[in-house]
C-alpha cells in the first residue's frame, strides 16, 4: 500500500468557476489582500471582509466539483493510504466524496468566534452584527487562516508528509508559506501538476502541466 500525501491549491477548483488568487484576473488583481485577508483588515473594516466571503460562500454554493476533485476522491476509496491537504477554503473536495479533507486555511462554511473560540457552520451570509451561538460576543468571523496567523492541522500535516512514500502539490502556485514549503520536507517521491511551473517547480522530481480537470484523471487512472 503506497502512502500519499496530496496538497491541493486552487487551480484544482479553477474549472469549477471558482478564482484563483494570482492568476490574471485572480482575486488578489481585484481585493487588496491587506484589506480582506488579514487579521488588521477585519479589525479595521469587518464589514467589508464580511462581504468578501459572502459572496465567495455564495460562489462556492453554487460550484459543483470537477473532474480533478472527483478523481482524487476515487484515489481515496483505492487501496492507498492518502492524505488529502488542501489550501482552498471550499468544501468541493468533500462534496466530491473525499471522505476526510485536511482544510489548512480553514473553511469558507464554517464561522469561527474570535472571543471564545466556538466554532459553527456558517450560514450563507455573515455580519459584524452577528453574535456567538456559545458565548454570545458579537465576534463573530469566517473560519479562515489569515496572513499572519497560524495555519490549522500543522502536525497531522507535517507527520503525512514526512511518511508519504509520494508528495504530490496540485494547482498551487507555491507562493504562499508554510503550504510551499512541503515539498521540502518530503522524503519520498514529489510530482508537481499544475498549468504551468510553480515558484517551487524545481523541488520537485517529476512534473506534469495541464489542466487539473485533465491531467489529475490520468495520473489518477495510472495509479488505480
Ligand atoms: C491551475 C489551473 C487549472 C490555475 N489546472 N492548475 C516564509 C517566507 C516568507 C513569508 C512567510 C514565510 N512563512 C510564513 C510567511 C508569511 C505568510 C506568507 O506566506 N506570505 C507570502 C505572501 C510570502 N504566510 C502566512 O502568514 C501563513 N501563516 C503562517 O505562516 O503562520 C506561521 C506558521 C509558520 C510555520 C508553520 C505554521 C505556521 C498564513 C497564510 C494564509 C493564506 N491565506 C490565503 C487567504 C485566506 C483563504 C481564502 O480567502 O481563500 O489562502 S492567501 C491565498 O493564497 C489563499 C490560498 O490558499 C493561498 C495559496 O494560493 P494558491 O492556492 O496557491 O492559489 P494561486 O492563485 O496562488 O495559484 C493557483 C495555481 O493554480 C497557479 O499556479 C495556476 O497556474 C494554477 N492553475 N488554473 C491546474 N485549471
């Protein structure tokens, strides 16, 4: 039984209609991510964060995963153990039917209270307004890893990783730490598939560019 570890980014839900950060046209060349992605953004203008993932959770609802999210799901009925990493905050790898996806920049679909810790499914639109189902504080957030704070699962992470016999980074343009740092810690096999060549392309052994929706199959239907 071959032990993989996957980390997803995401160009693996591009063709699910869902952006990308740093493409043309990504949402990084139309949001300021100072003023949505980090902690001193919310504290400053909550309202307007709020609205920013409104309406991806909006977007994100109306996705329905692609080729590539359902491939990987099949990898994981297989007779492999795989670890599935994603840095996306969509819930598409899941309704794919992957049974357990490690969410390390947290989930679009559930809200976090920053007072207490508490955390719940999300409903479609969030407000400042919004009070804690737990504790009551009106400190109410996406459940979200922003720039600066410290991404989510790092153990169970770093633990598959070190033990895959293959790493393999999907749809990620490896810009962004500790995710583009993996491969590093790999000490089995690494493929990078991707549209093109990531910042971290030359970490890894062997590459594969496409689209996810076509190339993520193939390498699946080698592997079954
Ligand atoms: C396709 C395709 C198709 C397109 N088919 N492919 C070391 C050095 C320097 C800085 C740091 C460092 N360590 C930490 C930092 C600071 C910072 C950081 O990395 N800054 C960089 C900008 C330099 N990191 C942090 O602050 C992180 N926290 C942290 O490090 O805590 C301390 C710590 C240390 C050690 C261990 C543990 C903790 C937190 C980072 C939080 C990132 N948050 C965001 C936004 C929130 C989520 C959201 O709103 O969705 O997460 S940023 C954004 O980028 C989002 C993504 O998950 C993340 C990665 O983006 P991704 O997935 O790679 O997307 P793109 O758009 O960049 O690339 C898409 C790729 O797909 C491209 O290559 C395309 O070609 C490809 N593609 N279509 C296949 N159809």
């Amino acid at each position: 039984m071959m032990k993989i570890a996957i980390l997803t980014g995401a160009g693996v839900s591009a063709e699910s209609g869902l952006g990308t950060f740093r493409d043309k046209d990504g949402l990084w060349t139309k949001y300021d991510l100072n003023e949505v992605a980090t902690p001193e953004g919310f504290a400053r203008n909550p309202a307007l964060v709020h609205d920013f993932y409104n309406a991806r959770r909006t977007n994100c609802v109306q996705a329905t995963p692609n080729a590539a999210h359902t491939a990987l799901a099949a990898l994981a009925m297989a007779d492999h153990d795989l670890t599935l990493i994603t840095q996306n905050v969509d819930d598409l790898h899941s309704r794919a039917g992957s049974p357990a996806v490690i969410h390390m920049h947290g989930e679009l679909m559930r809200a976090l209270c920053a007072s207490c810790n508490a955390r719940w499914d999300a409903p479609l639109a969030m407000h400042p307004s919004d009070c804690c189902q737990t504790c009551g504080a009106a400190a109410t957030r996406p459940d979200i890893v922003w720039f600066g704070e410290i991404t989510y699962h790092m153990d169970a992470i770093l633990d598959a990783v070190t033990a895959a016999d293959l790493f393999v980074a999907i749809g990620t343009s490896a810009e962004v730490y500790p995710a583009a740092g993996l491969v590093e810690q790999a000490t089995g096999d690494t493929l990078e598939i991707n549209l093109a060549p990531s910042a971290r392309a030359n970490a890894f052994a062997s590459h594969r560019f496409g689209p996810a929706t076509e190339v993520v199959p193939a390498w699946v239907a080698e592997l079954l």
